[in-house]
C-alpha cells in the first residue's frame, strides 16, 4: 500500500489494558479482528438510546454494554459497542470518534472484547479511575473528582466544628440577661384564668346560653 499524507484514523490508540490476559501478539491480533469499541468520556446522564442512536449509523448494532459504578451500579462515563462487521466498526472510528454527544467530546478505540466484569469502573470509589483524581468540576461525571470531593467534605467538617462546636460554658453575663427577661409564664396563666372568667360572664349576660342550660335541666 502507497504511504499517505493523512493518517488513517481507524487505528487503535496505544494503550491497553493492564489487566488484559494475555501476550503483546495476542493484543495485537484481537485487535485486528475485533468488532468491539470501548467509548469514553461519557456524560453520566447519556442512556443507551442515545449511544444506539449515534452509533447506529455507522452500522448494524450487536449489542451496546454501559459501564457501571462497581457499588452504585449507575453509569460512571463509558460503554462498550459491538458491531456485526469489522467494517463498521472502522467506519465508526472514522466518522464517529471525536463527535459530541451530550455537549461532550466522546473517545472510541479498537477493544479486544469485552469480558462480563470488564463493564464495571476499577476506581476505589467504584467509577473510573480518572474520577478519582480529577481537581476539575465537572457537571456531567458527577461534580468534582471523588478524591478532591473527599477533602472538601473534611473541610466543610472542620469548618463546621470549628464554627460551630457546641458551647461548653455558660458565657459570662448569661444569668443576668436571663434574669432581666419577663417572665411570661405567670402572664400566660393569668390570661388563660382571665379568658374563663370573660367567657362564664358571656353565658350569664346572653339569653341564648341561659336558654341552653335550661333546656339541658329539663332533659
């Protein structure tokens, strides 16, 4: 094959995964063979619909795995997609790979294949190991990164503690304020006592109530 000017753009990306079990050769001949992409730099929020939708015109769609949240079980930033033909999944790299989806900037590369258990993040907190070191926030992968989210959190507790640790000691002055208040539990009895006494000369004063009685002694 004649050298080209432009660089072909349905190769694979050099990296691989560190818990691929196998050779470098076998590496490399899976991925001359495979039908499968790995998707990255997914919104949290994209559903498999969306994923189908744009994939799909690439070619016919095998089958589409999200990428879980090893605890949440929650889409954490990628999938995989498997197409019918080795054909389209090339095209898919071609015209597919670096599109936007969801406002993002989506990432595919040749996989060997997927493996059930490979659909879930490898992160300590459960999602992808690039949240877990990311200093940036980000809306769309859940804020900010879960280290960075961690250390805020014990910020915000040793602000609070700090601001508001409960008082050990009754400041200086407290009795005194205390003991200037008006003691409003004597006027609310007083007002109570006061109320019955206004209501019993109500009922003497008004004919209809004295009516009332009467009728309850003849009963």
């Amino acid at each position: 094959m004649p050298p080209t000017i432009v660089n072909s753009l349905a190769v694979p990306s050099s990296y691989r995964d560190n818990q691929y079990q196998g050779t470098a050769d076998q590496f490399d001949n899976e991925l001359s063979q495979t039908t499968t992409l790995y998707v990255g730099n997914l919104s949290f929020y994209t559903t498999e619909e969306q994923i189908y939708e744009l994939f799909s015109k690439a070619g016919e769609i095998k089958r589409i795995i999200m990428g879980l949240d090893r605890n949440q079980k929650t889409p954490c930033g990628f999938c995989f997609v498997e197409y019918y033909h080795r054909a389209d999944t090339l095209d898919c790299m071609k015209y597919v790979n670096g599109t936007k989806l969801d406002e993002r900037i989506i990432r595919c590369d040749l996989d060997p294949g997927f493996k059930e258990g490979r659909q879930y993040g490898r992160g300590h907190s459960g999602g992808q190991v690039r949240d877990e070191y990311r200093t940036e926030y980000d809306a769309g992968r859940g804020g900010w990164g879960h280290r960075t989210r961690a250390e805020l959190e014990r910020e915000r507790a040793r602000q609070q503690k700090d601001n508001y640790e409960a008082i050990r000691e009754v400041p200086a002055g407290a009795d005194e304020y205390k003991s200037r208040l008006p003691d409003t539990s004597s006027s609310k009895r007083k007002r109570s006592v006061d109320e019955s006494d206004d209501e019993e000369e109500r009922r003497r004063e008004n004919p209809r109530f004295r009516g009332d009685e009467g009728d309850e002694d003849e009963d």
